[in-house]
C-alpha cells in the first residue's frame, strides 16, 4: 500500500474534521459529502458551507451589471450557444434568440445548461458523454470532465481528452482571475483539481495574495491551530518532523555543533540577510533538506559553509525553492521585470554566498562527497573524506550481500533447470 493510500485511509476513518473557515473541530457527520476530496467530505461545516453560498448569492445579486459573454458552452449537450441582451432589461432574453438564461446567483450570470437543455424533458437535447483516449478508465464521462479548446472566431468546443490530458498535451484554459486563456506553464499545482491546476494563474494569485495576505494569514493560522490539536494532525506533525531529522541526519557534515549554529544566526549582524529584520530570525539551508535526493550532491546540505540567517517569514515563504527561483519570485513581487529580476537574482547570489561562514573541514564545497547508507541504515562516509573504516566496512557488507545473492540465484536456477540470469532476473522482479 503506498503512503497517498495510507493517508487517504487515515482521513477515511477519521472521527473528526477541522472546518477550514470557523477552525472548530467537529465531526465528520456535521461536513457534506464531496467525492472529489482524500476524505470524502467537503472542507467546511454545513453551516459555515451555506453561509457561505447565501453571502456568495447575495454577493452577485448586488453587484450590479453584470458583464455577460458573448456565448457559453453547454455541460449537457456540449453545443456553443450565443447570448443575446434585451436592449430594455440588459439581461440575456430567449424570446430574441438567446441560447442562454440569465442567473443572478452564477459568477457569470448565466445558467449552467442552454435554454434548450433546461426546457421540458421532452424538448431537450439528448446529453452527450465521452472518453478520454488517454484515460485507463475508458467509462463514458460527462462533459463537464473535458477540456475546452478555443477556437479563432471566439466559440468554444469541448476536448476529446479530459482536462487533465487536456492540458498536459499543450491545451489551455481561461484563468478566473484575469480571463486570458493560458497553458499549464502558466499555473501552479492544485492536488484536488481535477487538470491538477489551479483556476487562477500564477500572475493573478500572486496579485491577490499580495492584497490580501495578512488576511491569509489569520486564516490560515485559525485553520492550523486548531488542526495541529486533532489526533491527525499531530501524527501528520510527527511524520514530518521524523522525516526532516531524517533528512537533516543523512546530510549533515558533522560541523554543525551549537556554538556554530549560534555562530550562523550572528551572521549580518543577527540580522535577516533578505530584509535586515531582527525579530524571530532563523536558520535557513541554502540547499533545501525537503529537496534531498541521491542524485544530487550539494541537495540538503547541512553544513555551516550552506546555512545562513533568515527572518521567518522569508524563511516560510521560500518553502523548498532554489535559491535562484526565490530571489528571482522576490524581484518579481516588487516590481521587477523578467530580465532585472533573473539580474537581481545572480547579484544577491553572490551577495549571500559571501556572507556564509567557512567550514574548518571543508575549504571546498564544490569537493563535498555526500555520505552512504549502509544496508544496516547505518551512514558512513567515503574512505576520501571522514570515515575510511566505516567507508570500508559498507563496502565489505556489499560484497557479503552481493555473494549471498548469487549463491541463492545459482541455488534457483539448478533446482528450475535454467540460468543463473534467469534466476536474477526472477528474483527482481518478485522483489519489485
């Protein structure tokens, strides 16, 4: 069973749930159902979930005008049909040939389906399924499962790849925010959407972050604290932090004692070296641990030469960006352009890295070997750095296994009457 199924089973037999907008913990029973979330279950309480559509109601009834398009596509029979004001009312009017009806409560004013599709049962259009080409599940689907594609004359029609295929094979689709339709370059991961995208893109959701962010953040906190005392919560918080002391034990140098962490916080003068705050300032990884991977040597590396003071709202926002990214996302936020952003970014690069202090065991970085698992999980160096005998002894354990796995492989193979090959390859793919 793989961790998102371990997880998604966790939330299944949860008791309770922690509503996202009063941040009172509640059961499950007291949460609609939504067969699009881990846990079945919608992310607000009932009653915060109907204040919530009221005040969203109300919010469109008194906008005023409403800026309606020109056509709209049909979820139900999938054909564009075109909106028609009435020069009196200013509202879509079937009676002059509108396809569509008006709807105070909808974002754009419109009904979800066509006028022909919301009549009588028997003046409707018949309602048109599909399959996803790409889909493993080849179950006709609803058109409200499609990607839209855009056509040069303004109309619409229908994708014959679901969104998410939609959009991986170079589709694109309207943000909600701006209106421009934009491909998946242009917006950030949403686990729970359906094309994986959020609605909005990256340039829209950062504008409104930027408005709104100390109201984000009380909200965010609400949610949080009142999640972190669910018995959920805190065994998601202990998880993670065995898997940081994990990460931060295979990547540490072994400088890092606390004198020299005390040493790295009175860098810049005890300073943010981003916004030259001094309130609540923390220790950040130039390389982040939460990117750690065997593929790459200077990934996590917890060393003092690679850790430098950050206030911890910096030290949050950078989350596990490169370096390079988060200073070029920075710029951005203030006003930068593209190109004397990526400029800023190569010039505080610099900036920084003169700022770290050395380590009295490395006067190279770029000369750092990374350490080894041993098969007892033990971590050991190589026999160039720090631990020649513990370096000695993986290599040992590997030849001892390597010889234990082809005496079985030859024990396979004669009892089966085929190759030694044969049996190594049979033994993978059972370990597999």
């Amino acid at each position: 069973m793989t961790a998102d199924s371990m997880d998604r089973l966790d939330l299944l037999n949860a008791d309770t749930k922690t509503c996202r907008d009063c941040g009172q913990v509640k059961p499950v029973d007291a949460f609609g159902p939504n067969n699009r979330a881990k846990d079945g279950r919608q992310s607000y309480c009932r009653p915060c979930h109907r204040r919530r559509n009221r005040e969203r109601r109300e919010k469109h009834r008194s906008r005023g005008a409403v800026a309606y398009p020109p056509g709209k596509l049909c979820s139900r029979c999938g054909v564009y049909g075109v909106v028609i004001l009435d020069p009196d009312t200013g509202k879509p009017s079937t009676r002059l040939g509108s396809n569509w009806s008006a709807n105070s409560s909808a974002s754009d004013g419109l009904n979800g389906w066509c006028a022909r599709c919301a009549s009588s049962r028997e003046d409707r259009r018949p309602r048109r399924l599909r399959t996803c080409p790409d889909c493993p599940d080849q179950e006709p689907r609803s058109l409200t499962n499609f990607g839209r594609v855009l056509h040069g004359d303004g109309t619409q029609s229908f994708s014959d790849y679901c969104k998410l295929h939609h959009m991986m094979n170079g589709g694109t689709k309207p943000c909600g925010g701006c209106g421009v339709w934009k491909p998946a370059t242009a917006y950030s991961g949403h686990a729970t959407k359906t094309d994986r995208l959020n609605s909005w893109c990256a340039d829209c959701m950062g504008e409104y972050r930027a408005e709104n962010r100390e109201a984000i953040a009380t909200q965010k906190a609400t949610y949080y604290a009142a999640y972190r005392q669910t018995d959920h919560g805190r065994a998601v918080a202990t998880a993670r932090n065995h898997r940081r002391r994990a990460r931060i034990a295979l990547a540490d140098h072994g400088c890092c004692t606390p004198e020299a962490m005390e040493a790295v916080k009175r860098i810049n003068g005890g300073r943010c070296v981003i916004c030259n705050s001094s309130d609540n300032i923390t220790i950040d990884h130039v390389y982040a641990i939460s990117t750690r991977s065997q593929d790459s040597d200077r990934s996590g590396l917890h060393c003092i030469q690679a850790l430098l003071p950050l206030c911890h709202f910096h030290n949050t926002s950078r989350q596990d960006k490169t370096m390079h990214n988060w200073l070029v996302r920075l710029a951005t936020d203030a006003g930068y352009t593209e190109a004397d952003a990526v400029e800023y970014a190569r010039l505080e690069s610099v900036r920084l890295s003169g700022l770290t202090l050395t380590c009295p065991d490395l006067a190279d970085p770029d000369a750092f070997a990374p350490p080894i698992v041993a098969l007892s999980g033990r971590k050991v160096w190589p026999a160039n750095h720090k631990d020649p005998e513990g370096f000695a002894a993986f290599l040992a354990e590997q030849g001892r296994f390597a010889r234990e796995y082809e005496a079985r492989a030859a024990a396979v193979a004669a009892e089966l009457g085929i190759s030694v090959a044969d049996a190594e390859a049979m033994g993978d793919a059972m370990d597999d």
